[in-house]
C-alpha cells in the first residue's frame, strides 16, 4: 500500500547515486545549437562526437503526482569557443513547479531566466544550496576546472520544457570566459518572447 523508504549515497566527485532507478548522458553531439561559435562546435564534435559533457542519475518515484523527484548532474569542464560547457536548460512543463540544486562539488552557475527575459546569475559552490523558484527557465553552467557535481530534487508532475530556450534562440545571457573569471554577456541571437508566448507559459500550472 505504502512506497518503500529509501536511503542513497551520493559520491560528491563523480555524483553517481546509489538505487537510482536511471541515468542518462549527454554528448557533445547533443548539444547542437547551444553554443555561439559554431565553427568550434563543429570542430569539436568532429574531434570526438561521444564526449560527455554531463550525466545524470536519478530516482522516479511510482506516483506520478504528490511526490518528489531526485538525483545528481555531474558536468564536465571545458569550453566551445570562450563559452563554459553547460545543459541544454528548461523551464518546468508545468510552470510553477520549483527545483533545488545543491553543490557536491567544483564550481558553476545557475542561468536563470524568467519568461519575460528578465536574467538571475546565482553561484553554485560545494554546500551550497540554490533555490529555482516556480515560472523560472534554468540551465547549469560549469565555470570550473574540475567537473561540477550537484544534487537536486523537484515535484515528480513536474515534467520539462526544453524547447522554450530553442524557440527563443537560446538564453537571454550567454557566460564566457574571461582572463579573470567569467563574464555575463547578451546573446545577439535572443528573440523575447511575446506577450501571448509569455501567457502561454504563465498558463501552464497544475
């Protein structure tokens, strides 16, 4: 009648996840389109188009509604041109549904995004928690030299909406690196939303 309890180890440098029900990857032939330079891109996938740039472990709950899904992003570091590896990004298919990251390890960012474009910056360090509240598009970004390594958990109804990034023509805000650090810069190819695409969005609450 009741589901199981369950306990899971998480490996703070590798984020592999004890019990979890799945796990998927993602190469760098998957992530066409995300990044500005194309020609580096290309290169890249040339060079080597099974290179895993993150993977995810993660634990799906039986009831689809009422309970919580879990697990952890391992990403590795590197760049396309000057942009850090990062995820595709998504805002939840059911909008007002939040998420929250925790740092295991290494050192990113969280690109937030409202519908509207308004952008959010927060750093992702070891033990540190980030809160993505409902009605924000989120994407991991790896800003470190070592693979960044988080936890998170969101509401199993939940569900993902990637392709609100791809018909905007990306984020807002492009991250790339700089001599000291990384810097926050516009992405020439971003296409706001209108007022109805916005609504749309604003709509999809359960």
């Amino acid at each position: 009648m009741y589901q199981r309890p369950t306990a899971h180890q998480i490996d703070p440098l590798t984020g592999e996840m004890t019990g979890a029900s799945g796990r998927y990857e993602k190469r760098i032939s998957d992530l066409e389109g995300l990044y500005a330079d194309a020609a580096a891109f290309a290169a890249r996938v040339a060079e080597d188009p099974d290179h895993v740039v993150y993977r995810v472990f993660e634990q799906r709950p039986a009831q689809a509604k009422g309970d919580l899904i879990f697990g952890t992003t391992w990403m590795e570091p590197g760049r396309i041109g000057a942009e850090y590896y990062m995820t595709r990004g998504h805002i939840h298919a059911c909008a007002n549904r939040p998420e929250t990251y925790y740092g295991e390890s290494g050192e990113g960012l969280m690109l937030l995004e409202s519908p509207e474009g308004e952008t959010r910056i927060l750093e992702v360090r070891a033990r540190e928690m980030v809160y993505v509240p409902p009605m924000w598009i989120h994407r991991s970004v790896n800003t470190g030299d070592v693979p960044l390594v988080m936890s998170f958990c969101y509401p199993s109804d939940s569900g993902q909406d990637y392709g609100i990034i791809e018909r905007s023509g990306g984020m807002a805000t492009r991250i790339i690196a700089t001599a000291t650090g990384w810097e926050a810069v516009a992405n020439t190819a971003y296409r706001p939303r209108s007022d109805a695409e916005v609504a749309a969005v604003l709509a999809t609450v359960g």
